[in-house]
C-alpha cells in the first residue's frame, strides 16, 4: 500500500476528553500543526489569535469535548 501521510498523535495536546491528531506528509519532518505554528510565530498580527487557539484547545480538551 503507497502511503503519503501518517496521522499523529500531539503529545502535548492530550486532555481528559480530547486527544489531538495532525497529518505528517512523508516527504516532511513536521506535522502540518506544527509547521503552521512555526509559521506563525513570527506573524505579530496573530499572537493573539494564537492565545486564543490555545485557550480553545485545552477547553474543548478537558470541558467540552468533541
């Protein structure tokens, strides 16, 4: 079977009620979440979108849920 991408698991982002996943493509090192952070750290305009992304991820991780 030709694959390529995997699915993996963010380590970090692993909570009571949700356990995060990206998409890895082969031909990469980084997972597209990871790579897209990487893009954005440096974009100023964003900062506060990306506090709230991670406000949001850890409340759906452990009160919401998916």
């Amino acid at each position: 079977m030709n694959s390529f991408a995997t699915i993996v698991r963010l380590d970090e982002f692993q909570f009571s009620k949700v356990k995060y996943y990206s998409i890895q493509f082969d031909e990469n090192d980084k997972n597209e979440f990871y790579d897209f952070l990487n893009r954005m750290e440096n974009v100023v305009e964003a900062a506060d979108d990306l506090d709230r992304l991670f406000v949001w991820i850890e409340i759906i991780g452990e009160t919401v849920g998916a």
